[in-house]
C-alpha cells in the first residue's frame, strides 16, 4: 500500500527556505535535520527561485582565499596546541602535588 505524501504548512516551507539560505551547510544537510527528503527542500527552493550557487562557483570563490584561510588556520593550530601543551603540564605538576 502506498504511503500518502505528508504536507507542511507553507509556514514551515518558507522558514526551511530561509533555514537553507541563510545556513552554509548543503541542503541535504539541512533538509536531514529538518527531516525532510532533500528533493522536497530542493524543489522548494527551485519553486521559490532560491537554490544555492553551484559547487563550481562556490570551489571558485574558496580557491582565492585559500592562501589567507590556511594561514588563518596555522595561526590558530599553533595557538591550540601550546594551550595543550600548557594544560598537559599543568595537569602534570597538579597530580605530583596531590601525591
């Protein structure tokens, strides 16, 4: 027996809309935390004229900040671990104090 097809009020269709555009996740992603299929959400979104830009353009635009976005990230990287080695430390001289 076949199911019938659940309906959403068009309430919850334009705040998943919005939910999509305004979220960098893909629209499969957001469809499965809303639980919807992802060909439900896309065809929302096609009717509504709002799809997302394709991967090329968006492997486009990433590629020029790519050299900027790795240094970001070095820098943080390096921040990160001499926190870590700080806290090993930290927990080192803590635990030969309490024995």
């Amino acid at each position: 027996m076949a199911k019938k097809a659940k309906q959403y009020t068009p309430e919850f269709r334009a705040q998943a809309i919005r939910l999509c555009e305004g979220s960098e996740k893909p629209i499969a992603d957001v469809a499965r935390d809303l639980g919807v299929r992802y060909q439900t959400l896309y065809s929302w979104m096609k009717k509504a004229g709002k799809t997302k830009r394709t991967h090329d353009t968006d492997v486009q635009a990433s590629a020029s900040d790519t050299p900027t976005e790795v240094r970001r990230l070095q820098r943080e990287l390096d921040e990160v671990k001499a926190e870590r080695d700080f806290l090993k430390k930290a927990a080192a001289f803590f635990a030969r104090m309490n024995k």
